[in-house]
C-alpha cells in the first residue's frame, strides 16, 4: 500500500541504505485531529538526517468516507525536529478514524535532491472523539439557530406495538436504556458508546402538543416532563448535525445526578444550565415546573436510567407513520456550514 521513493519514481529523491531507518514507532497524545509521533534510529550517519518523510492513509474499508479529500497529498515531508514531533493540520485528520503511518529519515542535498532511507513499518493507529472544546464549538453553532422557546409539558417516545409488548412481558414494565447509534458526527463520544432512551420534547406551534406523526412508529408513550428532568437530573449537549435537509438536530442527555450515565457525561460533554439554555428548560414558577424547547431544531433527548411503563401513558397515534424522518443511523452532511466544525466531520 506504501509506496517506496526512488530514482525511477521521482527523479527528485535517491535511496541510500546508509541512513537510518526508523524503528520502534510510538504514536501518542492522540485528538480527533492530531497525534505525536516518535521513533528510534540507529546513530550512524544521524547527523545527515535534514527531513522526515511521512507517509500517511486512512485505513479503507467497504464503508470508507465518500468525502475523502482526494486532493490532499498523504505523504508529508518535514524538518528534523526533536522527537516526539506533534503532527496537527497537515491533513484533514477525521476524528475516530484508523490511519496507517510510515516514515523515512531524508538528507536533503545541495542539488534539491532528497536521499532517503528505507521506509519503517506500518504502524495502525485511530484518531479520539470530539472533546469538550470541541463539543462546545458545536453547542455554540446549535445555540445560533435554535431559536425561540416554546412550552411543552410530556416527553414521548414512539416504537412499534411489538416494542411495548416486548417491554411488558420480558423486562418487568421498564423501558431499558441501549447503545446510541452511529448517527449524527462521526466524532461524537456517544456514539456506540452512551447507554441511554430517546425521547422527543417537540410540540407543534398551533396546538404546543406532541405531533401526530412519528417516524419510529404508531405506538407512543407520554410522560410528564417532571418525571425526567428535574432539579435531581442534569442536563448535557451531545451534538448537533443535519442530513442533507434545511432542518438541524440537538441531541440532549439528561442523567439523574450520580448515576452512572452523569459520570460518563460529565467527563466528555459539556454540562447546560437547565434552568438558562437555547434549547431546553426547567424552571419553577409559582412552585410549580415549566418547561420549554427550542422551537428551530429538532431535540432528540436522551435519558440514561430505565423508565418504568407505569409513569406513563402508551396510547396508538392518529398520524402517519413518517419513515423518511427517521434518524437511526443517519450520517451527517459533511459540507453543512451550519452544524460542522473545521476540525473534521
């Protein structure tokens, strides 16, 4: 896969064993967009060293980004710098990506010409999630659009008739939370990875109730807003993207105070206000909860604990069944100026 420079490729570069060929490879302080490298060389003819030559790929597979840059050359040549050297912005890095790296050691002669070592060996590596400064980034482009709040009182969820069923007789009454999918940025640190129930929260304008129609199925349960967000739970920005369409997503995750959804939330997401946010609050008037949503984008609300059947109501709706609406799985738009940042997609 990694091609060797020499005379016959590139009438600039000329092989010579005599340069050490680097070895022992460490890649560290990995981000989504940058890593550390570093390496061992013998210590003959070191001191001719001018340049690093380093060769870098995304690992392809069948589900390989249609997006790649096919422009941007993979092969970097750098000055000879104290190892480790950091290696940021020299390729659109994407965050939780496999790579392959290689490197050569290279004198550059007074000619132009470069004399170059073997190459190394190929050492894997996979870029991190999004991180705090970069989620933030993201809530901030949310907060932009989310626009005005509007009043709302139950979260739903609708699934299929058989999901209920299913809820009933093998899982004692309560709904019990799964794995968030692959939707949304491909960096988000929830994805695959935070366990958790969606609900929605979005009411339509005329009416401030729940939509009749659903993408995820005929069956809905509703449960008071209380019930789920309160003064005992916190509230945490996941995400923020769109699929090829003018209309956004917000994902939200509410976890009760301590629990193991919170730990896992507080060390990667930033932490909302639940009382003062763009997109979702709980407030106390008169001693008694309100609760309000942005009105711009779609939220997609996460709760990390189970939730028993009997806090609420699960009733069939009298709307369509909107298939076209669904987001499992979705892949973001990569070219949205809206929802993405520069720091890959």
């Amino acid at each position: 896969m990694l091609n060797r420079w020499n005379k016959s490729q590139d009438s600039g570069i000329a092989e010579m064993e005599e340069l050490p060929v680097p070895h022992n490879i460490k890649i560290s302080n990995i981000t989504c967009d940058s890593f550390k490298i570093s390496w061992e060389m013998d210590s003959k003819s070191k001191d001719r060293i001018t340049h690093y030559f380093i060769d870098l790929n995304k690992k392809e597979n069948k589900n390989s980004n249609k997006f790649k840059h096919k422009d941007v050359p993979t092969k970097l040549v750098a000055k000879a710098v104290p190892l480790p050297m950091t290696v940021r912005g020299h390729w659109f890095l994407s965050p939780r990506t496999e790579y392959t790296v290689a490197v050569q050691t290279a004198s550059k002669q007074v000619d132009g010409d470069y004399v170059v070592s073997e190459w190394s060996e190929i050492i894997e590596f996979c870029t991190a999630d999004y991180s705090k400064v970069h989620l933030t980034q993201l809530l901030e482009k949310a907060e932009v659009i989310a626009g005005r709040m509007l009043k709302f009182s139950v979260f739903y969820r609708n699934q299929h008739k058989e999901y209920f069923d299913y809820v009933r007789e093998h899982n004692g009454n309560a709904m019990q939370p799964s794995v968030k999918d692959n939707s949304g940025s491909h960096g988000s640190p929830i994805s695959g990875k935070l366990e958790g129930i969606f609900f929605s929260c979005s009411t339509e304008f005329n009416t401030g109730k729940p939509p009749q129609d659903s993408p995820y199925g005929r069956y809905r349960f509703e449960i008071a807003a209380e019930k789920l967000f309160n003064p005992n739970t916190n509230l945490y920005f996941g995400d923020f993207y769109c699929m090829y369409t003018a209309y956004h997503y917000v994902i939200l995750v509410i976890a009760p105070v301590g629990s193991p959804g919170d730990e896992f939330c507080k060390q990667r997401l930033p932490q909302l206000n639940s009382k003062d946010n763009k997109f979702l609050t709980c407030t106390e008037e008169d001693g008694v909860l309100v609760y309000h949503h942005a009105q711009d984008v779609i939220l997609e609300v996460i709760y990390t604990d189970p939730v028993d059947l009997s806090l609420g109501t699960v009733a069939e709706i009298t709307g369509h069944q909107l298939m076209s609406l669904s987001t499992a799985n979705a892949k973001k738009d990569p070219s949205c100026k809206t929802c993405n940042i520069s720091v890959g997609r």
